[in-house]
C-alpha cells in the first residue's frame, strides 16, 4: 500500500546541504512511500496569542501534517542543537493545546553536517522534543551523515555507492516501521 510522508527540512539556506539530501531521499524512497515537503520559512515566531485565532499559513501548516501518515526530518546541526526555524514549527504544531498535530505520528530523523558527528547532537535533542510530542520515532537505523564536498548533487544524486545503499536502506526502514506504527495506531481520519 502507499504510504504519505511529509518532510521538514530545517534549513533555510539557499544552498542546505540538508536540503540535497532531503532531494536524494525522495529518489531513494521505496515505491511504497509518497514524499512531500511541509514547508516551515513561512511561518511567523510562535506566540500563545496566535492560539484562538491561528494565521492561514499555520493552518495550511498543521492541515499538511494532517494530510500525511508520518513524519521525516532533516535537519542540520546549529550549536549542538536543533535550529530555532525548526523548533518553532514544531511548537506551531503542537498548538493550540489539545490539538498536538505529532500525535500518534510517526517520525524519523535525519541530518548532515560537514562536522564528523554528522548533526548527532541537534538529532539527540530533536528526539526529546518529539517523545514529548508523543510521536512514535525510528530508533534504528540512525543516520548521522557528514557531508563532502560532492557527495550530493544539485539534482539529490548520491556520489557515493556505500552512503547511496545505507540511505536506500534508511527509507527501507522507515517505511517498515511505518508500516508496523500504523498496524497498531491507525490514524484517525
Ligand atoms: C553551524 N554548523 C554546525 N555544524 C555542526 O556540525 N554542529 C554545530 O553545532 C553547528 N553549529 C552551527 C551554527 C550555526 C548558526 C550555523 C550557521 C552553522 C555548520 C553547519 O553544519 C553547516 O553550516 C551546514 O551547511 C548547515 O546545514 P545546511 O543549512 O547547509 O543544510
């Protein structure tokens, strides 16, 4: 069966290398899994105020999460944690209180940097946020890459046979255990 995932990239850089390798996932993804962008540039800083009268681009925002089975991140590194772009579309999602979009949603998380721990940190952090978001996330396979110069192309090809089959294998895994989350908790339409 055919599965929805909506990504978040988390930079919003003109030339992310997350955003190269959120491109080469969307060609490695098995046949089975539709992936589509929830974009995050637009959405103003989060405030409590917004919560009994949500701007249409936070709920654009929260309907595309809605449209979608599960959830992949990638994301980079920023000061050994996640950056702050991302958290705030996280936050959007969560609100208005009682109505957390993450719910029951699974997730995975994803992330390069041209350090050698790969974002290992902000995925390390990301995790908690989304535990207590109360989304089911992909323990294993971890993906933490360091980018080289090359090793993806502008149009998200993969340079490297051995990163091109370990990131193949990543999508492989998720969407099994999509598969698995969803037998259990089905979503609720
Ligand atoms: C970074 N970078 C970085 N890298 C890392 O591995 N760990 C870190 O903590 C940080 N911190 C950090 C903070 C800020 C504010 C910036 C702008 C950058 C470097 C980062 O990995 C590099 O710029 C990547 O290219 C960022 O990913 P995108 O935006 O190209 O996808």
């Amino acid at each position: 069966s055919q599965y929805k995932v909506g990504y978040f990239v988390g930079s919003l850089s003109s030339t992310s290398i997350n955003r190269l390798l959120a491109k080469a996932l969307v060609g490695l993804a098995p046949e089975s899994l539709e992936l589509v962008e929830i974009p995050i540039r637009d959405l103003p800083l989060y405030s409590q105020d917004y919560d009994d009268d949500f701007p249409p681009v936070a709920r654009a925002f929260k309907e595309a999460i809605a449209e979608v089975d599960a959830i992949l991140f990638v994301t980079p590194e920023y000061n050994r944690s996640i950056p702050g772009g991302l958290k705030n579309a996280i936050d959007w999602a969560t609100r208005p209180w009682g109505r957390n979009s993450f719910t029951r949603k699974p997730s995975a998380i994803i992330g390069t940097s041209p350090g050698a721990i790969g974002t290992a940190l902000a995925q390390a952090q990301l995790r908690n946020v989304m535990c207590f978001c109360n989304s089911p996330l992909l323990n294993t396979v971890e993906a933490y890459i360091q980018f080289q110069p090359g090793l993806i192309t502008e149009t998200g090809e993969v340079t490297d046979e051995k990163t091109r089959q370990f990131l193949r294998n990543y999508m492989n895994e998720f969407h099994t255990f999509i598969v698995r989350v969803l037998t259990v908790l089905p979503r609720e339409k």
